[in-house]
C-alpha cells in the first residue's frame, strides 16, 4: 500500500512542519485541509519551533511581524511571543493578538518581576501588560525617572536580617550606594565583586558584595552565599555539573530540550523558576545553567567568602544585552538604569531565603 499525506499520522506531520521555517509553514497550511487542520491543532502546535527560532534571532522572518493576523496560529504561542520578543517589538512593529484576559495576566507575570504588579492598579490586564512594557522600552532608552521617583534595593546583612532600602532614582547608583556600605563596615580598602544572579527579557539581578578571605567568621555573610549558592546546588567544573537539586523532571521550556541539566535528589527541592522566566542564558535558575552565562558559581570564590552586607539590585537592560555573560564593574558602561527589586521580589526568585531571615526591616537601622 502506498504511503500518502492522508495515511500519515498527524504527529509526524506535525514534526516535519515544526522543522520548517515560518515562511514556509504559512504556505503549507494553505495547501490542503489535512495540512490546514495539522497546523491548527493547538495540541500539535507545530508554530513553536519557528517561532521560538525567530525570537532566539535578531533578524525576524517578515511573516512573524503580523503573525497574529493569521486565525491558524494557536494562540498559546503567544503567551511566548509576550513574554520573550524585545519591548520596541511588541509595541512598534508586531501586530498584537486578541487574547483572554488570564492570558494577558500570564504574559505579565512570565516577564515582569512580581513587584512591579503596583502598576496594574485598576486597569485590566491587557492595558497593565501594555503600559509595563513601554515604561520598560522608556526607561532603558532615556534617563526619565517621571514614574518611579525612588528605586528601592535590597540589603542582605550578615547578622541573617534584610533591610529594604529605597534611593533618589535620579542619582541611583548601586556602586556609591555599596561604596558607602562599604566603610560602614570597614571594608573600604577591598575590591567589590559583581554577580549577574538572574537575567530576564528585561531586566537582571545583580548583587554586589566583597569577597575576601576573613581572618575571623564574625564577619562572614553566610545568607549572601546562601543567596547566590543555593544550598544543594553546585557546579564542579568548566566541563560538568554536579546539580543536587529537585530529582523530578523540569517543566517544559520555551527553550526546548533541557537535557544539559542534571538532577540529584537531596534534602532541598527546588522547582525552575518560570514566572518570572529567565532568559536562555538562565534557563535552568535556581539551577546552574551550562554555556558561560550562569557566573553565579565564581573560579575567584575557592576559598574567600563573602563578607560584610549584600547589595541586591534590578538593572533594566537593552534587548543587544540579553544573554549577559561576563560580570562588569560598570554595569555595561554606556547606561546606568535600574528598576526597584523588592523583598517580595527577593522571596520570588529565591525562596529558599525566607527561613534563614531573621528579621525584614522596612528601611535603614536594625529593626530594634
């Protein structure tokens, strides 16, 4: 018997059309109902790979700037397309779906940290989405500190207690904030190290402390090595990862396949973190992440410790800084603007943390 389309089964049909490239999947749905009913099938969705390929590129196929106009793309792949394509994009370019209102409230919390959700106040979640995103598009490209007069940053001190602390937005500047920081505890003649904790669409979380072999433990900082290690996780080497971490399996990733992270059951179990997503180069976060952009686990820390307080931080970043991969001092040279990263946000993305604090203190001093 000969093997035709109709005999096919619709999952390899599905398969061969996901290798297509999204110009070539449009013409194929239009060319038979067979192909037609395989490529609406939001269950077979053979629109994820072309699209998560055009993301993961600079340069878009032309067919992907009005993709929504097209009834036969399932609409789930928007959820991705929200959440992963550069602000100017969505907001310029594309041309934006008709979505359901829990949809629209997925977009936002897949890609915006959970404080900013101050913003939504009434609005419904489509315009809260929207006006999100062009306050992230406005801010990365200009100085404008109109809607967020003060940025508030997170201290984590070595005595196990938090201070959330808020500063000018204007003149916000993490290194002359921890500059002082610094000779408040002594440490002024030590070098200070940045870490890239998590990198987002649109932003990245940067904690900045010292590192320094102590000549006493009094000054040690175990809950900023907590923090930036989570207990249980390790990554040996360059070559290989040693992950104890959840022995289930990850949640499926717009990334694809994440068969490059490896789990070991232990007593701490951690689940990815999904809302917000990271970006591909912490695809795996809390988890270590293979390729270079996970530096959270420094070649320099074998054998110094992390002493005094601290400082954790939100930098909004341009869609050519995603996938940061090296650790600067000045935080990309040419643009200096951060969001506020708040306790809530702190407890979202590592909530490990919240039994080792011992106390949140709103504001300066020692919550006595």
């Amino acid at each position: 018997m000969p093997t035709t389309l109709e005999s096919l089964p619709v999952e390899l049909i599905a398969t061969i059309l996901s290798d297509l490239d999204l110009e070539s999947l449009v013409k194929m749905s239009c060319l038979s109902r067979r192909l037609r009913h395989v490529a609406s099938d939001s269950s077979l969705n053979p629109w994820k790979c072309p699209i998560l390929q055009n993301l993961a590129s600079d340069n878009y196929e032309q067919s992907f700037y009005h993709l929504s106009l097209r009834s036969i793309v399932p609409r789930s792949n928007w959820i991705d397309i929200l959440t992963l394509a550069p602000p100017s994009f969505l907001l310029f370019e594309s041309s934006l779906p008709n979505l359901k209102a829990s949809e629209w409230e997925e977009c936002f919390r897949r890609r915006f940290l959970p404080g900013w959700l101050k913003w939504k106040k009434e609005n419904t979640w489509r315009v809260s989405y929207l006006k999100m995103l062009y306050r992230v598009w406005h801010r990365t490209y200009t100085s404008c500190t109109t809607d967020e007069a003060w940025t508030k940053y997170i201290v984590l001190n070595r005595n196990s207690s938090v201070n959330e602390l808020e500063s000018s937005s204007r003149g916000f500047s993490p290194m002359v904030i921890f500059t002082e920081m610094q000779f408040q505890s002594n440490l002024s003649h030590l070098a200070p190290t940045i870490r890239v904790v998590a990198t987002f669409t649109d932003v990245r979380v940067i904690a900045i402390g010292v590192l320094h072999m102590p000549r006493s433990s009094l000054t040690v900082n175990d809950n900023a090595r907590a923090f930036l290690h989570p207990p249980g996780i390790e990554a040996t080497d360059t070559l290989g990862v040693n992950l104890k971490g959840n022995s289930r399996a990850l949640h499926d990733s717009p990334y694809g396949d994440e068969r490059d992270a490896v789990s070991r059951p232990t007593s701490v179990s951690y689940k990815r973190l999904t809302h917000p997503l990271p970006a591909e180069s912490h695809r795996n976060y809390p988890l270590y992440t293979p390729g270079g952009g996970d530096r959270r686990w420094g070649s320099e820390e074998q054998g110094l410790q992390w002493v005094g307080g601290l400082m954790v931080t939100v930098q909004v970043i341009r869609p050519r800084a995603r996938g940061y991969v090296e650790d600067r001092s000045d935080f990309g040279a040419s643009w200096n603007q951060f969001a506020s990263f708040t306790w809530q946000d702190l407890l979202t993305i590592a909530p490990w943390m919240k039994e080792r604090v011992s106390k949140i203190i709103d504001g300066p001093g020692l919550g006595i």
